[in-house]
C-alpha cells in the first residue's frame, strides 16, 4: 500500500476516522491495529521480525533501567544491539558477505546466497529501536512501561517503512500529552500530504523516467548531456521522492496529532557538503552524529582522529543504504569530502557564503552531490565508471529532459528559494484563506496533469 | 481559518475549474488531431458540419470501414443517399454507441446508420474486447458523468473498472499525456489544431488507399505457410501469419455478451425512430481461412434482425472482394479494393432502402 495509492487514502480516512471518533483511551490501539495492517498489507510475513525486535528493545530497556550495575547495564545494550544489527545484517547484508567470501573461496558468487526478502523499512524502524535503547542507557529517556505504548513508537505507520527517524523523546513527549491538532495544524498536515503526493507523483516519478531510462540502457545514451541530464533526473528523482514521502508522513502525523521532526530542508540549494548533510535526511545524519560519530570520538581527539571519524561515519551511512559497494564508495566520496571541506577551514563551509558567491557555490555542491548519485543509482562499479566517464566527456548531443520539466523544475526551484527566505509553505496555513485555497487547488491540478498516475512507482527508500 | 470550509472551498474550486476546462468543449478543442481522443473529435466534428443535404446515411465502424464517401457519394444521382462516415481505427462498439449518440442525439438524422461489423457470428477474440482500454481514450471527451456507472461497469477488470471512473469524474487524468505534448510544443499544436479544423475533412474526404497489395504472397493453408515475395515487408508478414494462420480463440461466448450489450444499446437508440440499422459483414481478408468460426444461429447481429428497422446484408455479400490483390496487408482493403468496396456498399443500401422520402 503505496502513499500515492488510493487504497492508501482510503486507509488513511478509515484510520483518521476511527481515532477521532473513538473514545480516547482505545485510540492507541487504534493506531497500533492500522499500523500492523499496513504493515502486513505489504507482507504478512514480516510481521514476527517487527513483533520480535519490538519484544527484545522493550524487555531490554526496562530491565537496563532496573539494573544499577554498569557492566550488566552494558551487556544488556550490546544484547540489544546484537539482536537488531543481527537482524538487520542478516537480511540486508548476508549475501552481500556471502558473494565476498565467494569471491574470497573462488568459488560461484551465488554459491552461499540465500533467498532473502528484505522486510520493508528495516533499517528505519531498527534505527529507531536502537536509538531509543542507547537512549535509556544513557539515561536520556525513561524506559517505556506500557508494550502498546512502545509498540506504537515503533510500528507508527506514517515512518515505519522510509522515516523520519523519530526519537523516543520526541514521539512520547507528544504521545503523552496529546493534544488534538489545532486548525491550523490540520491545515498544515493537509498542505504537507498534498504537496509530498506532487512530489512524488509529478516530479519523482517523472524524472524516475527518465532516469530509469538512462541507468537502464547506458549504451543507447551516450556522451555528456545525455549523461548530465540521467543522473541530474536521478537527483530529482532522488530528492522529490524521499522528501516527498517525508514530507506526506508529517503531514500524517499531524492530522493525527504529532510532531515530526523535519527531515529535509531543500538540500539542492546547499552551499557545501556539509551545508548538504544539514538539509539532506537530516534525521538520519542526526542518529550518524549521535549514535556513531560522537560514541566514535568525534571531533575531540584531534584532526586526524576527526577525518577518520567523519569518513567511517559516512562509509556505514553508506552501506546503511544498501549492501553494496556502491553504497560505501558513495559515503566514503561524501565523508571525503566533508573531511576536505574541514581541512580548508570549517567556518568557510558552515557559513552562508556572501550573496554574490552563492549560486555559485550551490552550483558547484549540487554538481559533487550529482557526482555522488552516480555511485549510488548505478548498477555497479563498472557502469559507475562509464556514467563518470560519458560526464566529462566532449562530445554528445542533446540531453534527455524534456522542456516541460524543465520548466516545472525552474517553477519547484523558485518555490524552493522563496521557502528558504520566507517559509511560506508553512505561513499558508494561517491564511488568508483564498491563498490557501489556491495552492491547494494548484497542487490538485498538478497532481491531476502532471502526476504518473498509470503505474505505482514504488519509493527509493522502500528499499532501505 | 478553520479547517472544514477552507478545505470545502478548495475542493469546490478545484472541481468547478476542473469541470470548466475538460467537461466542457475547452480543452477537447485543443486536443491533437492525432491522439485517440483527437481522432474520434475529428470525424464527429467533419460530421457535425458536413453539410446535409437530401437523405443520409452514416457509416460506422474500425479502420477496416474503408467506405469512400467520395465514390459513393459520386453515385448519389444514381443511388439517391449521401454519405457520410465516422469510423475510426480502433473504435469499438462501445464506442460506436457514444459516438452514435453524439452524432445524432435526436435518432433522426440519418435514413440508415450502416454498422460494419468482423463476423455475424460473435467470434470470440483473444482478448477480452471489454477490457479494451483505449475505449476510454477514444470516448472521454463524449463522456458525461451520467456515464459513469455505465461505462465503468462494462468493463470487466476492477482495475479498468476504477480507471474509468476517475477518469470520468477528472478527465484531466486521461488528458494528462495530451497535456503533457501540448506544454512541450504548445504553438505547434495551436497551428497543427487549426489546420486541422480547416482541413481535415478534405483530408479524409479525398483519401485515396495505396495501390500495393499482398497478391504475391502465397498462402499454404494445409502446409500452415505463407511465402513471401522477395524484399517482402517483415511486419505485413507477421501480421498475415498471426491473421491467417495462428489457431483461432476457444468459443466462450464472452464477445457475444459483448456484442449484444452495445449493439442493443444502440438498436435502443434508434428504437422507433425513421433510422434503419443495416449492418455488413466485413471482408475478411486476401484469403478467406478454411476454419471459420462457428455458425452462431443467436449472435448479436442475427438477434437484431428480428427487430423492426434492421437489416443485415448478405453475409457473403462482399465475399467478391476478399481476393489479395485488393487487400494492402492481412485486414485492410487497398485503393481499388475501397473503391469497389464503397460502390457496393451505395447500391446496396439504396436497394435496401429504397428511393429516398
């Protein structure tokens, strides 16, 4: 059950419905049966991995939190860790490890493959079991007592499959005094469903076209623009597709009373790496930081010690994403470069650049981001290296988007600076109403003309 | 703002805009002459404004419909009837029935509507024809949101089923690709429409089919082989293999239903009105294929006949023509083939109607 699905929004009123029109304390079970349905309308099968990993984080924060001995309060984390990256590397990077000792053996590279079905957000939901343990370790948060209550954390159906990460703070500190949505966050959530469904449908998966089109078949698209302009539509396809979902899961959440954090803050007009991984996932890069780059020392112990901080952070973002070498070249290429950008001097890169000097830094981060995409949207290392090299090549012709979205790319991009400086998505929501009337039926349209409605394109994190 | 009203408001807008632009005639005037949409509003626009003088008759029917109104309008003085035609390629009877009724809402506006139906027989097809999508393409500018249970329950697939009703209610989704075309070339479009409502009737009109045919092929029905001419057409040569010799579909009566569904919609149509529904039998092919499908004694056509005002030529009647030399591929009839084709079709009909009222 796709976001962008009318089955999906059927299931959306059906569940907004029923939890307002239930009594209060029944609307947690609510939430908790339409969020396994969902779950198990993708497979069924999925449901004892998602129950068991749940059963394990609950039973081991409570008992962390009773135990007063430093050791066995460890021991209790690293069970609980085990068990989640257990399961995690189990279905997402057994045969990955098993293709390398293949190799290793010289033997078929599918020799120790299993068949293995990778659950559906896996990485998203273990993310965020394990965050909240390390949390109760390190007496962040209060180990949750009631399993629907910590059930619910886990299984909320708006980020179970592709995010935001949401902390256990951040959920419980709604969850436990909640509050219905005001007007204006109704709206709000209104607004953010339908502009993450023009995201999606109208240009991720337009430009998902194209881009397909292109990784699909290298050799019929040869030479630079054709190059440029296939992992160009990835980026777009890329960005609009995940920020989409996001931003449709905020949107979710609040018409349904919570809070979440932000995930994206159109990331294209960064103007460095590092300014690009304080817009890009920012949830994700947040549990990088805090569960791993600084556990890792971060940047305490000296130059050296941070580069090899930063790039390791980066390289496991990198497999996070997949099992694959492509995924570790990608973070590695972008650990390098933030650790490039530390060497040059931090504030130059954390700091907004002289007006002047702006679009041109953006042009330049957008083009290393695109570099980056090459590694992560090919197929391989072979085709990655051939993308690289049709990219700086001299000779093609013509490149393969269309005007029309060109077009309605220059349109997103104005959006895009105009949020930036005023934040006018969010101000639509406090009126006045003929302004808000009018996006909204701005937004209709595009869905209606300009969204691929012939065929469900599934979501690029769905994969994660 | 409170929430309920704002969002009453925007949906309001929305559809009140929607239903301003594409259930009126707006966007389909724009629409490409070429696309499915584009060539259903082509012939019923020629149609509507064709003018009409002395008895008419209308022909209707898929690209195998290759009636010259020109040849036969050139025996009018002879046979008394004007001709006019909307077939389309690809049109199907359910879509003959939308475009009947726009054609003449009224039911009186023809002395014969002439329906050139594959066989009398309702000879199942390989695919089930009421599961054809296209159809909605074709029609959607013709369609009205009193069609919509109509329309979307004739389908058989849910998922057509449910393609047809949105579509119905936001035509904008079943425009999308013409949509789309249109923002890449929008003056191009703008002058290709135009030329196309000043020339498209003409366009048609003088339309002369190619002389080439398929008479050097040589078909082996015992053998299950066709021979080529040397440099033959690869593709003309699939398509007279999968025609003439792939095994033909089980019989499971589901065209049929099919058949007798639409047809009789149309035969309601006309019902009591001066209109006689004449239906033909299409030639088949160069050759006629020795396993022909089942007598049906009760098919859609030969149920019809019993009714008042209907009438069926002769199923052999065209049998003359179904030579190869008058055929351009396995279906279609080439320029001579036409201009026999449409000369038969003005002298039967005047037979069968008699000198014009």
């Amino acid at each position: 059950m796709l976001f962008n699905t009318p089955q999906f929004f059927a299931f959306l009123l059906v569940t907004i419905a029923l939890f307002y029109l239930s009594p209060k304390p029944i609307r947690r079970w609510i939430l908790l049966a339409a969020s396994y349905f969902f779950y198990m309308s993708w497979n069924w099968r999925f449901i004892p991995l998602l129950l068991s990993l749940t059963v394990i984080d609950y039973v081991a924060a409570i008992w962390m939190e009773r135990v007063e001995n430093p050791g066995r309060r460890k021991a209790l984390l690293v069970l609980s860790l085990a068990a989640n990256l257990g399961f995690l590397g189990f279905f997402k990077y057994y045969n990955f490890l098993a293709s390398m000792l293949a190799e290793v053996m010289r033997r078929d590279p599918h020799a120790f493959a299993l068949s293995i079905v990778l659950p559906l957000g896996i990485s998203f939901h273990t993310f965020q079991s394990m965050s909240y343990v390390v949390d109760v370790y390190r007496r962040e948060q209060k180990a949750i007592r009631d399993p629907i209550d910590y059930a619910l954390f886990i299984a909320f159906f708006p980020q179970l499959v592709a995010g935001p990460i949401v902390r256990a703070g951040e959920f419980f500190a709604d969850y436990y005094k909640w509050m219905p949505p005001v007007s204006e966050e109704k709206l709000r959530g209104v607004l953010w469903i339908l502009l993450g469904l023009v995201k999606k449908m109208a240009l991720a998966d337009q430009f998902a076209q194209i881009a397909d089109s292109y990784f699909q078949n290298l050799a019929a698209h040869p030479g630079a623009p054709a190059a440029w302009s296939g992992v160009g539509a990835f980026a777009m396809q890329i960005f609009f597709d995940f920020s989409g979902y996001t931003d449709m899961a905020i949107g979710m959440a609040l018409l349904l009373g919570f809070h979440f954090p932000v995930n994206f803050r159109r990331p294209y007009l960064a103007f460095s790496i590092t300014d690009f991984w304080h817009r890009w996932h920012i949830t994700l890069s947040r549990w990088l930081r805090d569960y791993l780059y600084i556990p890792l020392g971060g940047n305490r112990h000296g130059a050296l010690m941070t580069y090899r901080n930063l790039i390791l952070t980066m390289l496991l973002g990198g497999l996070w994403h997949g099992a694959s070498w492509n995924f570790v070249i990608w973070g590695g290429y972008h650990g390098a470069l933030l650790g490039l950008e530390r060497v040059l001097g931090r504030k130059r890169f954390q700091e907004s650049p002289h007006w002047l000097l702006y679009p041109f830094r953006t042009v330049i981060t957008f083009v290393l981001v695109c570099i980056g995409w090459v590694f992560f949207r090919a197929a391989n290392l072979t085709d990655s290296m051939y993308v690289l090299r049709q990219m700086f090549s001299m000779h093609g012709k013509g490149g393969l988007i269309p005007a029309w979205l060109g077009v309605l790319l220059a349109v997103s991009l104005v959006i895009a600076l105009l949020e930036e400086k005023t934040e006018w998505i969010e101000r639509l929501a406090k009126g006045p109403a003929w302004a808000y009337v009018a996006a909204v039926v701005a937004l209709l349209f595009c869905v209606e003309l300009v969204g691929v409605t012939e065929k469900a394109i599934p979501f690029v994190y769905f994969q994660f | 703002m409170r929430p309920a009203p704002v969002l009453l408001a925007s949906v309001l807008v929305f559809a009140a805009i929607e239903g301003a632009v594409f259930h009126t005639g707006i966007y389909p005037w724009i629409i490409s002459p070429d696309s499915s949409t584009g060539s259903v509003e082509s012939v019923l626009r020629n149609e509507r404004l064709r003018p009409k003088t002395g008895a008419q008759v209308l022909g209707i029917g898929d690209s195998r419909m290759l009636l010259e109104c020109r040849i036969s309008n050139e025996h009018a003085a002879e046979t008394g009837y004007t001709f006019g035609l909307i077939g389309t390629a690809g049109a199907s009877p359910r879509s003959w029935y939308y475009m009947l009724r726009d054609a003449d809402p009224d039911a009186r506006l023809y002395r014969a509507v002439v329906l050139a139906v594959e066989s009398y027989d309702d000879a199942d097809k390989w695919g089930d024809e009421a599961d054809n999508d296209a159809d909605l393409s074709y029609l959607i500018a013709r369609l009205r949101l009193t069609d919509l249970w109509e329309f979307s329950r004739s389908y058989h697939d849910p998922y057509q089923q449910w393609k047809a009703a949105r579509g119905i209610l936001l035509k904008g989704l079943v425009y999308k690709r013409d949509f789309e075309d249109l923002l890449r070339h929008p003056v191009a479009r703008i002058k290709y429409v135009k030329q196309s409502y000043r020339d498209s009737f003409m366009w048609i009109y003088n339309y002369q089919g190619p002389p080439d045919s398929v008479a050097d092929y040589r078909v082996d029905f015992n053998a299950r082989t066709i021979t080529p001419p040397p440099n033959a057409d690869p593709v003309r040569l699939e398509g007279l293999k999968n025609w003439l010799l792939a095994p033909l579909p089980p019989e499971s009566g589901g065209q049929s239903r099919y058949m007798k569904y639409w047809l009789g919609r149309i035969y309601e149509h006309y019902r009591g009105s001066p209109t006689r529904l004449i239906f033909l039998r299409l030639p088949r092919s160069g050759w006629a294929r020795p396993d022909q499908p089942r007598y049906n004694p009760h098919s859609s056509v030969r149920d019809l006949a019993a009714q008042p005002n209907v009438t069926l030529i002769d199923e052999h009647f065209f049998d003359s023509l179904e030579k190869p030399e008058l055929f351009r591929d396995q279906l279609h009839l080439n320029g001579p083939g036409m201009d026999r084709f449409s000369v038969m079709i003005a002298q039967e009909v005047s037979r069968i109607l008699g000198p014009p009222r």
